[in-house]
C-alpha cells in the first residue's frame, strides 16, 4: 500500500493551492494530489472560452506547480475514505494512507427542478474540458441560445456567447433584476442597459417552467406564457457543494449541505480538513451560514487549511464576498454588503455615493468615470460594503475596500485615509472616489 503523509482530494483552485500552503509550511512532508481530470480548467474562466479566449484549450490550470513544488499528481478518482484506517481508495484499485487528509472536491452545477433539462443542448456548466469543448462546437453551430440565470455565471456567459457570430442570446432571471443577488438595483439597472445594448434579450421576473422539444431542446416555455425559441440552453443558476465522498465517509453536513468545519478548516474528523466549494461557510457579518462560492473564497480556506495541518496557526474569519465582472467595457465590482443586503440583516445603515473621472485632468487618455457606493453600520461608522462601476481599475479597488472591511474600518477611517495618486493612473486626489463617498456618508449622517 502507498503511503503518503498528505493526500489532497481535488486539484482545482482549492486543492492546488492547499498542497502548495502545505509544502510551504511542511518542507519535509510527502504531499500527494488526486485529480480526476486529466486536465484542470480554470474556473473563473470557463465564459470566456466562448468569447475571448475562443477555446476550452487556452483556460487550462498548468500542472508546472507540483513539480515546482514537489508534490505528487495523480490522474485518478477517490472513490471511498476510510477514517479509521486512515486511507483512500481510488478507481484504479490502489490504496493511500495518509497521515492527515483535505477534501477540496468542490462544486456541481445546481440543476432546477424544470422539466426537459435531459433534453439534447441543454448544458449545465461542468468544469470539464470535454463537456465545455462540446458546449463550444454546439453553440458554434447555434443561432438560438437562453441563458438561465441572470448571476454572474448567467450575464458572463451572455456577454461572451453574444461574441458567437450570428448567435441571438437571450437571458431569463426570476428576479426583478440580473445581478440582483450581488448589487443594489441602480447598478443592475447599469449593467442591464449594458447587456441590452450589446444585443442581449432579457427576461427579468420571468420563471422557466419546462424546457420543450422532440429530442433537441427547441424552446423555452415561461410562467407567463411566453416561448423563447432555442437551439442551445445554458443552466447557470449556481453551484452545489459536491459531497458525496464526505457524506458517505460519515463527516458532518451544515445547513447548506457542505463539510462542515471549523475556524482552522478542520472537519468533524481531527486528521481531515475541508476547504473550498464543498466546505460550509459563515458569514463575516454575523456569522450565519453563507451560500457564496467563489475562487477567491476557495483559495483563502485553502490557504488556511494547508497550514493547519500539524498545528493551528491561521483562523477563518468569515466570509466577507468580494466580486467583479466585466460586461462589455465596463466592471462592476462589490465586496461585503450591499445596502438592500445590509438592512435585510438588521442593520441601520447610511450610504454614500460618488463618481468622479480616473484619470486627472478629465482630458488625459483612458478616462472613465468611476463610481462608488459605500454601506456603513450608522451607529458604529464601520464599513459594511462597497459597490463599483467603471473601468479595470475598480476590480483591484474593491480589493483594497475588502480589507478595509476586514480591519473594520469606520468612515472617519476611509475619509481620512492617505492615497497614491497620478494623472494617468488615478482620480485626482481632490475628488478621490473612495474618501469622497465616506464624506458623502458623513453628511448623510449629520442629518
């Protein structure tokens, strides 16, 4: 039987990073990571394989990493865990011991309960090379395509697919708004008019309730009576933790049907740690159970488990959710709270808005409006949320509002904080989005 002192389940965005923490903080341990894809793609990716990239090939994880950091890879499935022998067993009939053990099997895509999602061309989002190549030679062929789910994997697909030459898109979302989940509604509204401009049709506040045709999907049937004619339907309504070799192995399932673990991502058995997708998560603001699953979330409980192996040294916070898209030339970006979010939680909040050009003077090349939306708790001043729109730089400024809600920072704190500025890189230092939106919330506040 082969023995290894680590053994890593998975080798997406969680996995990989895991081993790495736990070569880094344990330089004399055999790490060894199971993979069931002969290739990995790169989750965060996966849309734009349908526009930008123009091939599943070009999204690819490269596998340079574990030889960099001498860590064994092997091609193989687990298929049981065997907690009190301390071993897993894999498809190919080998055997591994292991002395501690992380599951970072991820996600499945969530499949409505909506009658014809069997049908031939209708697609969930597998991160799968062979399924996503195939999705790409369909759609290719395709003049009709509905996007279900106006979210990000929804409104990212639309964008890139409408880039398909000759290809109508056309999405549905439940709610009133796409995004909706993620921002307040003045920036859904922006980014609507966005999609909409860019030739995208959308069917907000529609509900599908079948999928229809022979053996291909043909159209799409909503509660309202209405008929979106289809040659290809995409399912991107989220994600589900993949737990079945946790479940069956006997470790403890929270309330939104992931591992659950503790603030060191250690699982209801000491030796096996959990990060990523399949792993239960709280809330950094009140410590509920969050639903969010996302890269940047997967590789920071990575990093904490990979680290904890043979010692506490790294705590989970909570998670904070920290986003951004790009739909056309324009992002759109929101860490913590929006303020729909925020009062349906409890919380009294004030807000403050500012938009102001990056570039200073307003003549330089590149400008852009930025726009800036900050939340805060009204009795406290402490940052709740920030909510952005304008060009690339907000998805590195939504970095740096996620940290300033991490140290709980209050207004006073981000009105008087110090910037780096440049006419060519930034706002001018006098109309600085970020500390111009807390002084907005401060005069709301004296009100």
């Amino acid at each position: 039987m082969k023995k290894s002192e680590v053994v890593v389940i998975g080798g997406s965005a969680a996995g990989l990073t895991s081993a790495i923490t736990a070569r880094r903080h344990y330089p004399d341990k055999k790490i060894t990571v199971i993979r069931k894809e002969e290739k990995a793609v790169i989750p965060c990716g996966i849309p734009y394989i349908f526009g930008t990239l123009g091939s599943p090939e070009k999204n690819i994880m490269g596998d340079d990493a574990y030889k960099k950091n001498k860590i064994e890879l092997l091609i193989d499935e687990v298929l049981e865990i065997d907690r009190k022998a301390k071993k897993v067993a894999l498809k190919s009939g080998e055997e591994i011991e292991y002395e501690k053990l992380i599951i970072a099997t991820g996600s499945l895509p969530m499949m409505p309960p909506i009658p014809g999602f069997e049908k031939e061309n209708v697609f969930p989002v597998y991160k799968s090379l062979p399924h996503l190549s195939k999705m790409l030679e369909v759609l290719k062929k395709s003049k009709r395509l509905v996007i279900i789910g106006g979210g990000f994997i929804g409104v990212e697909f639309a964008d890139e697919c409408k880039k398909i030459e000759g290809l109508e898109v056309s999405i549905v979302e439940i709610l009133p708004h796409c995004l909706q989940i993620a921002f307040d509604p003045e920036f859904c509204e922006e980014a609507e008019k966005i999609l909409e401009e860019r030739g995208i049709k959308l069917c907000t506040g529609e509900k599908v309730v079948s999928i229809d045709g022979l053996k291909n999907v043909e159209w799409v049937k909503l509660e309202s009576g209405r008929l979106l004619e289809a040659d290809v339907v995409i399912i991107g309504i989220g994600a589900v933790p993949n737990v079945e070799l946790a479940k069956k192995a006997g470790l403890r399932l929270g309330p939104t049907g992931a591992i659950v673990v503790d603030r060191f991502m250690r699982t209801s058995d000491e030796n096996i740690f959990a990060c990523g997708d399949c792993a239960e998560k709280v809330s950094f603001f009140g410590g509920r159970p969050s639903a969010l699953r996302l890269a940047s979330i997967a590789t920071a409980e990575a990093r904490i488990a990979g680290a904890n192996l043979y010692g506490n040294k790294r705590e989970y916070i909570g998670t904070i959710g920290v986003f951004s898209t790009f739909i056309g030339d324009t992002a759109f970006a929101v860490a913590g709270l929006t303020e729909e979010n925020a009062k349906r939680q409890g919380y009294d909040v004030i807000t403050g808005t500012f938009e102001a050009p990056n570039r200073h003077p307003g003549a330089m090349p590149g400008m852009r409006p930025i726009k800036v939306k900050l939340i805060f708790e009204r009795r406290t001043g402490a940052l709740l949320g920030g909510i952005f729109m304008g060009d690339k730089a907000v998805g590195e400024l939504v970095n740096a509002i996620s940290a300033c809600i991490h140290y709980r920072m209050t207004i006073d704190d981000i009105a008087s904080f110090q910037m780096g500025t440049h006419p060519a890189l930034t706002a001018s230092p006098v109309v600085y989005p970020l500390v111009n939106a807390a002084e907005m919330a401060l005069l709301q506040a004296k009100k």
